[in-house]
C-alpha cells in the first residue's frame, strides 16, 4: 500500500528527529473512523512528553498531505508497553539489565536479566552465571513484572 509506505516513511524520520526508535504501527480503518496507533521506544523508555511531541510532528506531516488518511482519523503514540513481546535486538538492548522470560524455538525457557546483547548474541545472568543465546534461537521473550 502506498500511502502506509508514505505515513511510515513519515514516522521513521520524525522518530529519528527526535532520538526515538519506531517499534509498530497499526492502522485500521472503519468506514467513519480509521486509527494510526504508533509504538515507539528508547534506551531507558520513552515519557509523556516525548510521545506528546511525536504525535504533534506525525500530525503536523499528515495535515500537510490530507490524501493519505481520508477523512477523520484518531493518533495514538505511546510505549509499546512491558507485555509487548521481544523479538528483535533492539528490543533487548532497550530491556538491558532488566529480567526476562525468554521463549526459545526449541521449546525452551530461560529466564534471567539481560546483560548485555551483541550482533549474535544475547546475555543473560541467570543464578550467578552468565549464559549466553543465539539471538537466532530465540522465538521471543517477554518482560518479567514484579509487583
């Protein structure tokens, strides 16, 4: 679809504008109403303010072209939240020292704090040790919440 390769193309650069990383977006169009959810993130995660002036500029860009959303349509930025599934390395590089459950393909799970991740590899502390995983092992892994 043209027109969502132009809107993420817009995102992409506004992210970069403003030291964030695009994680997803959504859109979904019900006749009268179409939605543009944007996920982004950062080192550390991202505030109510940073999401506040990525929809500002994303809206500002949008105006400026009216053809590529018809009609009225609601923005929504914000985190992608801590029950957001890891997939990529960017991802754990934004998880780094925070504990984890991790998925692998072959059905197992490890779970530990994120040391550290590199090209291959991802680094978990798990009872003292470090391990080390193949971040092409990995199906997805998912943020422990300890309330």
């Amino acid at each position: 679809m043209e027109g969502m390769e132009r809107i993420k193309n817009i995102v992409e650069e506004v992210c970069r504008e403003n030291g964030v990383d695009l994680v997803e977006i959504r859109f979904t169009h019900i006749p009268g109403r179409s939605r543009l959810e944007i996920f982004i993130d950062k080192l550390g995660g991202v505030d109510v303010e940073e999401c506040k002036r990525v929809s500002e500029k994303v809206e500002f860009y949008l105006d400026l072209e009216p053809d590529l959303i018809k009609g009225r349509y609601f923005l929504i930025v914000s985190s992608p939240g801590v029950d957001r599934p890891l997939k990529t390395r960017k991802d754990f590089m934004r998880k780094q020292g925070l504990e984890i459950d991790l998925f692998l393909k072959d059905g197992s799970i490890i779970t530990g704090k994120i040391k550290g991740v590199d090209k291959d590899f991802l680094y978990l502390q798990k009872e003292g040790s470090i391990k080390k995983v193949k971040l092409n092992e990995i199906k997805e892994g998912k943020q422990r919440v300890s309330i």
